[in-house]
C-alpha cells in the first residue's frame, strides 16, 4: 500500500463508522456526496470506462487534451502546453507542459506520455479500441508512440486523419500516469496494472486517498497542482443507491450535494429555500441492448416488437420527468447529424401483430439484467410491466452496475438495461458504439456493411454530407439494431445552498470538484 492510501485509511474508517456524521456535515472544507457509483470497476485509467471513474479520473488525472467545458465539440490543453501536426497529418507532436509534478513528486516528462498511451493499447481494456482505430495496436504502438526528448511526444498515425478528430478520441485516452510510481509496482509484465486498479499515479487537482467498492470514495486537494490549489481541501462520496435516502440525508444536511435524485424527489424540495438543483443535458443516453444470441432477440420483429412496448410518454411525465428528455435515435440531441424524431409510442396491438409474424404469438419468458438504483429500478418496472401486455415475461436480474456492467461485457445477458454516454464529442463515437463496437459486439450484432457506412461517415470531410450520412444511419437503426433507446439524461445535482462551483458538465468526465467552496 502507498503511503497517499495509509494516510487516507484513517479517514476511510472515520467515514464508514460515521455514516457521514458530525465531521463531514461540520467541516467547511469537505465536500459530501451522496452519489451512486456502483459502477466503478478499476480505478486505472487504461481500464477506466465507466461513467463514474471517468469523473474520478477527470479529477485526479492531468490528460494531455481535455473537452473544452465552454465549447464542447473543441478541445483545450491541459498536460500538454502545444501540439502540432506534420504537413501529410499523420504524425501529432505534443510539447509537455513544464512543471507538472506527480503526487509521488516525480516530474512529467515526455516518456510519462508515451508510456501511458502504450499502457491502453497494450493492456487492451475497454477503452482501447479508441486508440485501436488508428493504427494503435500492440504490435505497433512502441514504434508509433515515440519520445522525442524530455518534453517531446510524436504520435504516428496509420493515415492522415483531421486533427481534431484524432484530439477528440484523445481528450478520453491521454490520462498521463507516473511512469516510475506504476513501474515499481509491476508484477509478472502487467505494466503495474493490478496495482493501479485500487491506487494512485496521477498529477491532477485531487488524489486518491481510499476507494471502498460500493460504499465511499475519499480525494484530497493536491496542494501543489500546477492549476491551482483546489479552493476544497477534500471530496467524500457515499454510494447511495435509494433517491429517497439520498434526498434525506440532504435535507437533514448530513450530505452537501445529492446526485441521483428522481422527479419525485426533486419535486418534494421544490420549495426548500436551502437547495439549489442544477441540471445540464448529457450525452448519455438510457438504453436496453436486446442479445441476439437469444433465439427469440435475433428475431427482427421481436426487437421491433418490443419498441413498441416501452411507455416512453408516460415514464417522460413521471419517474423521468426532470432527469430525461424522450429520445430514441443513437446519437444525443446537440451532435452532429442528430436524428431527434421519436417514432415509437406504446402501442400493444402492434407489437402483438409483429409477434405474431416473428412466430412468438403468445410472447415468451426473458431476462433483464438491471443496477441497483432508483432510476433503473422504476425503468425496468414499467417495461416489465407493459412488455407483460403482449406476452413477453420479463425477469428482472438485479445486482450492483459493476456485475450487471461485468456479464454485459461478456455477452452473457438476454437484456441489459443502462446508459451509454460518447466518449468524445463526434458523431463517430456513438456510431462506432452502437454500429461496431463496443455495443454492437456485446449484443452481437455486426454486421460489415454498418461498419463501412460507419467508417465513411467518419471520413466524409463536407459537414453537410456528413450529417446527412448519420442521419441515414440512424434511420436504419431504429428499424434493424438490437437497441431500444429511451431518453437522453438530464443529469441533476441538488446541492445546499453554501456550496457553489461544482460543475456538471455535458459529458460524464466534465462534473468537476475543483472551483467548489464552502461557505
């Protein structure tokens, strides 16, 4: 164990035996959440894919580019201080910020850099087929990734692709790990990656100080951040699953901020001159991934069928009203090429005539893998509830995200039921997703013409050919893919009224900690 996870056991056990009492509701310089983060697998950022490490992440790690919060869709600086692009456009060269220390106090050099960039190739976790797509892969990556000196990063591509493109995928990829820290953790060639799964190697604004799966996340204010001190001197989150519990321990102000409240809740404090909801539009959509390895999913007209069978109105006027937007095309409202057209209502005599052509005339019995929180439990009730209208029984499979996101990886689901967010701010992230992988392959749906629709799409240079390319994808997809897609998040904070500066963000690694205070 690290010396930065010692110092933090202490307060870990404080908060555990607490519950969240005396010292974090008094204390001015702590930050408390009551937040659901069950869907932390790895605290490594080469494995880091989940919508709640990412907002750790995004507040531990410096990236070498980030999105910018004020124009999302561009990107800024932030590890690196310039980049630059060779005149054919496939060798990117980074000039690493000075002056950027590690919590163990190394300093960041260019090989801190090219090692990180390495370490998501080669480890080959969930985010990397990011980087995959342009030549990445592990046996070309060490010679595509290349240190020119202390502060000089090259990236090679394999073809000369925009710019920006390239900067997009990597404000999600470039999180600079301590090259030395990791290295003295290695065992058996992993790269340090079973040590970094639950510990720390970063340079960002906060520092890991414990992590308890399912239970409290600790961060510290790192004093000597090239940025700036963060103005809060430490964040503690609880994993609450229930709404109602969060929405208690709020108002007794047992926890600053409550992050996943439902409609029901933030009706109830309305009117509670203590509490202030923000609330910013995500591009993170709520889904169910059908698997077509099911004989009765591969069936086109049981997908379509059950499209039909989701009260997509009735949940937008209640559970979701407040935290979701009806949506029901792959890409967010915002994105270019956005289909926003919701052809699907519940309609069961519909959904019973195209059940009766798939040969399933009486329905059948299924599964539905669901997490353990408020909102996917009152979703998953009501399809339960209206997919029973035409015969499909569905059995509701509960479990912590973790698990539930785990078995989805493997394919090893009937339904699965969640939120998918883009990984970066281009229509290719979702389309990729959804078309090709990672989605496409977890519901085992690909097929090689989606995937060289998806690629041209990407490629297409004119702006207007391109959205109408995506617009054209969607299409087809509401008529042919494994998904059933719902809403499109609005993610809600309902914070007490001395806290200010917390920042929600359009994407899941933009909520950020670092300008709160604490009157």
């Amino acid at each position: 164990m690290n010396m930065l996870l010692k110092a933090g056991v202490a307060g870990l056990a404080l908060v555990m035996a607490s519950g969240f009492a005396a010292d974090a509701k008094t204390t001015k310089d702590t930050l408390v959440m009551a937040w659901v983060f069950d869907d932390i697998i790895s605290l490594d950022p080469a494995e880091i894919y989940e919508f709640s490490s990412s907002e750790y992440m995004a507040n531990t790690y410096d990236r070498l580019v980030v999105q910018d919060l004020d124009n999302p869709g561009a990107v800024k600086l932030q590890a690196a201080e310039s980049w630059s692009a060779s005149d054919d456009g496939k060798v990117i060269t980074f000039k690493i910020r000075p002056g950027i220390k590690f919590a163990s106090g190394n300093e960041m050099t260019a090989e801190d850099a090219e090692f990180s960039i390495e370490r998501y190739v080669l480890l080959d976790k969930s985010p990397a087929f990011i980087m995959n797509q342009f030549g990445l892969k592990k046996e070309t990556v060490k010679d595509m990734v290349r240190v020119k000196d202390a502060s000089t990063l090259e990236v090679e591509l394999d073809a000369p692709y925009a710019p920006s493109f390239f900067l997009n995928c990597l404000s999600f990829t470039s999180a600079v790990v301590d090259k030395k820290e990791v290295m003295s953790h290695e065992a058996n060639g992993d790269l340090g990656y079973d040590w970094l799964r639950t510990n720390y190697a970063g340079s960002g604004p906060f520092v890991l100080k414990g992590w308890k799966p399912n239970e409290s996340l600790i961060m510290e204010a790192n004093e000597g951040y090239w940025g700036g001190a963060p103005k809060i001197k430490r964040v503690l989150a609880k994993n609450v699953t229930e709404s109602a519990t969060q929405q208690l321990l709020l108002q007794k102000g047992d926890v600053d901020m409550a992050r996943n409240l439902t409609n029901d809740q933030l009706t109830a404090i309305a009117d509670d001159k203590n509490i202030t909801v923000a609330a910013t539009p995500k591009a993170t959509l709520w889904y169910m991934g059908l698997n077509t390895t099911n004989p009765n999913l591969s069936k086109p007209e049981v997908r379509q069928a059950m499209k039909y069978l989701v009260d997509y109105d009735g949940l937008a006027n209640t559970s979701f009203k407040s935290i979701g937007i009806k949506h029901q095309t792959f890409l967010p409202q915002g994105q270019l090429g956005a289909d926003n057209e919701t052809p699907f209502t519940l309609n069961v005599e519909k959904a019973k005539d195209l059940l009766a052509k798939a040969g399933v005339p009486d329905g059948f019995n299924i599964t539905m893998d669901t997490t353990n929180k408020t909102e996917t439990r009152l979703l998953s009730a009501s399809i339960q509830n209206t997919m029973a209208k035409a015969g499909i029984n569905i059995i509701i499979k509960l479990a912590d995200n973790k698990t539930t996101l785990t078995k989805y990886r493997a394919s090893q689901h009937d339904i699965y039921i969640g939120q998918w967010g883009s990984d970066y701010q281009d229509p290719h992230s979702n389309a990729e997703g959804y078309l090709m992988a990672p989605l496409a392959k977890r519901n085992v749906w690909q097929l090689p013409e989606n995937e060289k629709a998806v690629l041209a799409a990407r490629d297409e240079k004119d702006n207007t050919k391109r959205a109408a390319m995506y617009m054209d994808l969607q299409k087809q997809a509401l008529e042919t893919s494994p998904y059933i897609i719902m809403f499109q998040q609005i993610e809600t904070a309902a914070i007490l009224n001395n806290v200010k500066g917390f920042v929600i963000g359009p994407t899941f690694d933009l909520n950020l900690y670092a300008n709160v205070t604490k009157e």
